[in-house]
C-alpha cells in the first residue's frame, strides 16, 4: 500500500480509544506485566507512546519543514518513560495520550501538507536522510507495532493457563 496522509490520520486518530478501550481500568496483573527484563509492559508503552508525542513525530516533522536535510533530528530517547511516568496512573497516561495525540494530528492538519511537501528530506541520526512521507508511515507502523506489542504481552499472562491449546495460539510462543 503506497501512504496516503488521509489514511494514516484515520489509524492514528483511533490509536488512544484502542488503547483506552483495551487497558483502562484493567488490574495491575494485566498492565505491569512484561516479557521478561528489558521489555516495556502496557503500561511502559503507554508512557513510551506519550515520549514520541511530546519528543518525536511532531517535532521531526517541523524539522524536515523548517530546515530539511541540513539540521538532524536529536536522538530520540526511547525509555524516557521508566523516569517520567513513575508516580502516574495508567488512566492518566492515557488521558496525556489522547490529548496530545489530539493535538499532534491538529498541529499535522495546520501543516497543509502537499505530495511535494511530503518528499521533503531530513537527516534521521542513525538512519541518514528520510522523507516527511517515511517519518509519518514510520508513526502509523510504530503504533499498530506496540498495539500488537501490548496484546502480544497481555496473551502470554495466561500462556500456562491455555494448557494444550498453546499449539494453537501462536501469540503465546
């Protein structure tokens, strides 16, 4: 499929009521868990979600209109979130979500973006140059990958539970 900005809008307009409808209120056994050590539970997603919200799509974006290939963008911190979510509840997590995600497709919107806008080139500090058109297919990916990242988690809570039927729920390997 060849990105259009209208359809990725729709995928990242429904990113926060997804994740609201599948993890608000649930039970710390089903939000904390992880797979093990360095990986993120649904919880931590959340909060890593809200770091590219505040530090990375946006932000990048303005970059490549503002200056194109000739001012790279800052590394973006992936586990910010261990340090600037602590003390949070998940529903306010994913209240912050939804709201600057609400501004950020606001602030996208304003940027009038055309075909030729979109091959505009920047400088990405581990990837070299990329176009606006990768950076935003790279923000659709990114959430549908920690969607999937969050079920993936929340299934294998109960991977000893399933017993047999483990040989036919790969989610769970």
């Amino acid at each position: 499929m060849e990105y259009r900005l209208d359809q990725a809008k729709e995928v990242l307009r429904r990113t926060p009521a997804t994740l609201n409808s599948l993890l608000n209120n649930l039970p710390n056994d089903w939000v904390l868990a992880n797979e093990g050590p360095d990986t993120f539970s649904p919880y931590d997603v959340i909060g890593h979600l809200i770091e590219g919200e505040e530090n990375d799509w946006i932000p990048r974006a303005r970059l490549i209109l503002d200056y194109g290939e000739t001012k790279p963008f800052e590394p973006f911190n992936r586990f910010a979130m261990y340090e600037k979510s602590q003390g949070k509840s998940l529903p306010e997590l994913l209240a912050r979500f939804e709201q600057l995600r609400a501004e950020n497709l606001r602030q996208l919107d304003e940027m009038n973006l055309t075909p030729e806008l979109l091959q505009k080139r920047g400088a990405h500090p581990a990837l070299g140059v990329v176009t606006l058109s990768q950076l935003l297919s790279a923000w659709v990916v990114h959430d549908l990958g920690h969607i999937r990242q969050i079920v993936r988690v929340m299934a294998k809570q109960y991977r000893d539970a399933i017993g047999p039927w483990t040989a036919y729920l790969s989610i769970v390997e």
